[in-house]
C-alpha cells in the first residue's frame, strides 16, 4: 500500500508554487538541515536567501511510516495530485520555533495561532506534481515574465498588499509608476484572518482602480494565493523573493510590512532589508517608503519626507476606520479611500470581510 497523506488547501498551493518556480529556488518542502538555516539564518544551506521555512506536516502515522518508504503521496479532494521523494523525516518544537520566526509565541498573533494547530512531525523532500491540470491557470514566473516582456517593460516594481487600494497605496503605486516602466499589482487572496478583507472586495476595489484611474498600459493585477502569515520583516523579505521570481525589478516595503497589531515595529521590516542585504543579493532593488498620511494643510497625500507641517496637521490613513465604516454600510473618509473605490465594494453581493 502506498504512502498518503491528505493535504490542505494551503499546502496544495505551497505544491503548486514549488513545482511552477514561483518558490525558486525551493524544489520540494526543507529538509531538518534547510529547515533550521533559514529559520535561524534566513539562507538556504547553499547561502541562498530565504526567510520562510516552507514545511510539510503529517500525523504521527505517515511520520512513523516514512521511516521506510522513499515515497509520499499527496491526496487532494480524494485524489492523488502528486508525490514527494522523501530525503529526511524530522520533529520540531512548534511553540518554539514559532518565537523564533514571529518573534512572538502570543495566540492573538494569527500566524502563530495558524502555526501551532500544525503537526510537529515534517516531512522533507523534492515534490513532483502528477496532475497537470491543477497547474492551469495559476500564478507562475512563465506568465508573468512574458507579459512584462510583451509590453516592453524592462522595469517593474512588485506591490504586495492585503486590502482593497486606498489613497496611501495610491500614493505609493504613483510613485512606483514614475520609477518604473511597469507596475504589478500581486494582493495576498489566500488564507488570510477573520476580519480581513475578502478576496472579492480586494479584487473589485483594484479592478475599479485599473479601469478609471490609472494608465491602463502600465499596471498589471493577479492574485497570490499562498498562505497570509502576518510575519512581518521575514515575510517582507518573502513576498520580495517571490516578486523576483514572477519578473520584478523592484519592490516596494513600506511601513509595518506584512505586520499586524503591535508585534512589530513601525519600519522593522526596512531595517530587516537593509540588514540583509549587507550580506546577501536579493535578486531584486527593494524600494523602502515613509508611511503616507493625508496632510489637511497641504490637502494632499504625503510623507514626512515632503511634507513641511506640523503632526497636528496629518491625518493617519486608518485602515481599522475604513473597517468600521464598512461594516457600518458607510463610504470611509475620501481622505483615506476614493468615493468610487468604496461603492464598488459596499455594492458587493458577496461579503466585504472574511
């Protein structure tokens, strides 16, 4: 009989990422040897940079069973989507491992209340996938690097973001498209907290964006569908790595990237960035913004960069405020959204929130 293990949703993506090259240089999910240099050093053995550990959990059962097979078969919606050569079997110390990669082991961190629901049993090795079709129609470095061909872009700056566009984003995305000769647009669409955005509300707000505001030749809009981790400065430096492999040039981190609550600091994933790479090249030129706020003054969009007035003349972009006059039926503050973004959204038929 052979060895399966039933996968999720997530995993299935962490698979399809792996076997497209959207996680180049990863070819199947770390080792103990691999998983251990990027959580403590954030470089695969052979000095690559990468600072998320991708794993493969399993119950105690396939664990103990993969002491003797070579093979792993991965079982999805009731049938086999591929396998995995099985090079190492390893256990780890969850909650730990949790306060070295978020820093926190705080359950009110959604990643780390993700994280320590998973086994602590891993399974590493090369990943193959046997059912092609599961491959159509996703996100991968092919696609995207030939549509930024095809347009003539030499120069294309990744932004990453979690929430439907307003003016802070639009303020930055303007910015992006006077440095470059494209801008991509890739929103996080795949597991994401109670509370976020949906994936129909980023999408519909962004659509709206493309179609009535920005120059239509020079913005590309596609989803990523990998797991949210909320991890903040190490997660930075992923969706970096991942916009690298997808064609990008450039890419942009600005304030409490990839962050949630108060775990991180407000400009720690910058710094992060710039700690990195000292040591290592990225593969890509990372674009460190000040954090947008609206100045009542200037009656504008700004940063502190360009902006001469006192603090009591800036208004914080809230994206909680936006939440709140959402889940009120209201259009947020045009200070901080465009009028026409929120109505696309509150007309949705679907839910605003996860």
């Amino acid at each position: 009989m052979i060895l399966k293990t039933t996968i999720s949703p997530e995993t299935l993506q962490d698979i399809i990422y792996i076997e497209n090259g959207t996680y180049h240089p990863l070819r199947g999910f770390l080792t103990r040897d691999e998983y251990y240099s990027v959580l403590n050093n954030m470089l695969l053995k052979n000095k690559e940079p990468w600072s998320v550990p991708i794993t493969l959990d399993v119950d105690a059962e396939v664990f103990k069973r993969a002491q003797k097979e070579d093979k792993l078969y991965f079982e999805y919606n009731g049938s086999l989507i591929g396998f995995m050569f099985i090079e190492d079997s390893f256990e780890i110390d969850v909650s730990q491992d949790c306060l070295t990669f978020f820093k926190t082991q705080d359950l009110k961190h959604p990643g780390v209340e993700k994280e320590m629901k998973r086994s602590q049993y891993r399974i590493g090795g090369v990943v193959k996938v046997t059912q092609n079709n599961i491959l159509k129609n996703e996100l991968n470095p092919i696609s995207t690097q030939n549509y930024f061909k095809k347009q003539g872009w030499k120069t294309v700056l990744g932004f990453q973001t979690r929430n439907p566009i307003h003016r802070g984003h639009e303020y930055l995305q303007r910015i992006a498209l006077t440095l470059c000769d494209g801008l991509f647009i890739n929103p996080s669409i795949g597991w994401k907290k109670k509370g976020d955005f949906s994936e129909e509300a980023v999408m519909v707000a962004y659509k709206k964006m493309l179609a009535e505001f920005y120059p239509h030749n020079r913005v590309h809009l596609v989803g990523l569908k990998n797991v949210f981790r909320y991890a903040g400065p190490r997660e930075a430096i992923f969706h970096a790595l991942m916009r690298r492999n997808l064609g990008c040039t450039h890419f942009l981190i600005g304030r409490d990237h990839a962050g949630v609550g108060n775990f991180y600091e407000k400009y720690e994933a910058q710094e992060l960035a710039r700690e990195l790479q000292k040591k290592v090249d990225l593969g890509i030129t990372l674009v460190l913004t000040k954090e947008p706020f609206f100045c009542n003054a200037c009656n504008q969009v700004a940063t502190e960069e360009c902006c001469a007035h006192e603090e009591g003349e800036h208004v914080t972009i809230s994206g909680t405020a936006v939440r709140e006059s959402f889940r009120r039926g209201k259009i947020p503050d045009n200070r901080f959204m465009r009028a026409e973004i929120s109505e696309v959204i509150l007309n949705l038929k679907k839910d605003i929130f996860i």
